[in-house]
C-alpha cells in the first residue's frame, strides 16, 4: 500500500501545482492589463510632474511578469514544489501521530 500513498500523493501534488499555478497565471495576467489601460495616463502624469503613474505601472508590472513567469513554473512542475514539500510533511507529521496513537492503543 505504501506505493499507492505515493502515487496518489504525487497526484495530488500535480493538480494542486496546475491549480495554484492557473491562479498565479489569471492574476498575473490581470495585472499586466491593467497597466496597458493605466498606461494612457503615463504622459499626462510625467508632463505634470508626478511620477505617480510611471511607479505604479512599473512596480504592478512587474508583479504581474512574477506572477506570470511563477504560474507557468508551477503549471509545468510535476512532483512537489517548495508549497507541496510542506504540506507533505505535515501529512507525514499527521501520519505518524496516528500510527503512535494507534501503537499506543493496542
């Protein structure tokens, strides 16, 4: 049974990274619209003399390209990533209780 426990686990890891990574992908890519449609006030800002709008774009763009660039990576990892590994070993954590307790018992 044990192969099962792991095969089922890398399951679960697979879909939970495609899942967290669409999520990333859909934010990110929300972000980089927006500052396509901010963008128009990027002239008018610098022309007045704020730089309110140059900053924002560029800090929510850069955000977005993270957001991105880590949606694809985790969309495409196969197998626990840095998120999985911590729950895996909190299920391990857990596991192990049990299996204590349940010694203890019998």
């Amino acid at each position: 049974m044990p192969e099962f426990d792991s095969d089922q686990m890398a399951i679960d890891n697979t879909v939970q990274n495609r899942r967290l990574g669409s999520v990333m992908l859909t934010a990110g890519w929300i972000l980089l619209w927006m500052d396509a449609m901010l963008a128009a006030y990027v002239y008018s800002s610098v022309e007045h003399g704020s730089l309110f709008w140059p900053i924002w774009i560029g800090v929510e763009g850069i955000l977005g390209l993270v957001l991105v660039i880590m949606g694809t990576h985790y969309r495409r990892a196969i197998g626990p990533t840095a998120l999985s590994r911590h729950d895996i070993a909190s299920i391990e954590r857990q596991e192990r209780r049990e299996h204590d307790e349940e010694r203890r018992v019998a």
